[in-house]
C-alpha cells in the first residue's frame, strides 16, 4: 500500500516537472531558436550514424555545416529586438550577447571546412569530432545568454568536457593522451574554484542566483564591500580564467 501510494507521487511530480518543461519550452522556445536548430542537428547526426556507413561522409559535413549557418541566420534575423529575459530568469538574450554568439558561430563554421583533410588524412571519426564542435559551440551560446550562476555553471562545463574530448581526439598520440589527462585534472580543479566562488556570492547576496537580483542583494545586505566579495571575485576569476585560458593562464593550456 505504501509503495502504491509513492509511486503514484513520484508519477504525479513526473508529469508535472514535465508539463513544466513542456510550458516553458513551448513559449520561451523562441528566444532559444538558433540553440534548438543546433540540438536538431545534433540529433539528426546521431540518427544518420547510427543508421549509415563510413560513404555517408559528405553528408555528416553537410549536416554540420548547414545547421551553423541556418543559426546565424536566425541570429541575424532576430538582431535589433529588445531585450528580453526568459526561461524564469535564467536566459537573456540582447544585441550584446548576440554579437558574441555570432562570433562563436563564425568560427564554428569555419573550422570544419579547414579540418576535413586533416580528418581524412588520418582516418579518424569524423562524427566524434563534429558532435564534439557542434556541443561547444551550443555551450558558448549558453553561456552569452546566462543570466543566474547555474546557467553561467553549466555552459562552461558543457564546452570544457568537449574540449577535453577533442584534445584527445588522437588516441595513438601519446602526447594528445597526456593533454587531456592535464586538461581534465586542470578542468576538475577550476570547476571546484569556480563554485567555491559561487558558493560566496550566493551567501553574500542573501541566496540569490539571478545576476540582477545578486546585486540587489549585495546592495540590500551592504555586503558590496566586504572581503567574502573580493573572495568570491577572485576565485571566480581563477576558475574562469583556467577554464577558457586567457592570459596570463594561457601558459597553463595543455
């Protein structure tokens, strides 16, 4: 009886988190357009290599290489709207971010024309390595539109963990193979900085997660001058710094 009684709970929390998801997806979907065309063709190059041979090649490229371009133009499509924030609070998408977001799309698309001899010189797999560049390009969307320390949190996980991959993409180098063991042990250390540092803004701005609210917050408690800030700054900057490796920590890249 007990457990006829916990399993129709776990079924009703189920169906509501997924109408919510449902909810949110349906009328938010749009300010995440040019993200979703990126999933889609994530998706679609999963099917297609789980259903075809090695000859399919060209059309792994084609696929790529058409959902990046389709992005940009949605993205240029959707240039000079408002400001808008979506997703509770949690995605903001603005003239700013989106200039960097094209940016990421640029260079996207112009890395996968400049590889394709590279890949068939070695013989590699060719759908690792787009899978690999399609998740960190949609990561670094994200992470231009985060509006809360979770999103901020996530997108960068989710382009460090295929920059990981992607180091050792050659698994006979043994230099690849040392790179990424340096990379992943590097990358477990900033993550660990990063939230301590999150960690200390949450607590200092009364627990909030939404950046305007977090200066609400540190304005409301006056604790914009106190030490745990100056902390949390600096261990911010050291995990994001030894995650996307701008200088001076470009000296620590693998």
């Amino acid at each position: 009886m007990i457990w006829h009684v916990q399993n129709e709970n776990f079924i009703l929390d189920s169906t509501r988190i997924f109408m919510k998801a449902f909810h949110l997806l349906f009328f938010h979907g749009s300010f995440i357009f040019p993200e979703c065309i990126l999933i889609f063709g994530l998706i679609l190059l999963l099917m297609i290599d789980s259903t075809s041979d090695q000859k399919d090649r060209p059309w792994f490229y084609s696929i790529s290489a058409t959902s990046l371009v389709i992005s940009i133009t949605a993205l240029l499509f959707r240039w000079r709207e408002e400001p808008r924030i979506s997703f509770s609070g949690n995605f903001q998408t603005n003239n700013f971010n989106e200039i960097f977001q094209f940016l990421i799309l640029l260079c996207s698309t112009l890395c996968i024309p400049l590889s394709v001899e590279y890949i068939e010189c070695t013989e590699m797999a060719i759908t690792e390595f787009l899978l690999f560049v399609l998740t960190a390009t949609l990561g670094g969307m994200f992470l231009c539109g985060a509006n809360d320390l979770i999103t901020i949190f996530v997108a960068p996980e989710c382009f460090s963990f295929c920059s990981y991959l992607l180091s050792g993409y050659t698994k006979r180098d043994v230099r690849s193979n040392e790179a990424t063991m340096k990379y992943l042990l590097m990358g477990g250390a900033s993550s660990s900085i990063l939230v301590h540092g999150f960690s200390w803004l949450y607590g200092s701005s009364g627990g909030e997660i939404e950046l305007q609210e977090i200066v609400n917050g540190l304005i409301n408690t006056q604790m914009y001058n106190s030490s745990g800030i100056s902390i949390a700054l600096i261990f911010i900057t050291v995990g994001i710094g030894v995650q996307a490796f701008p200088s001076p920590f470009s000296s620590m890249d693998p």
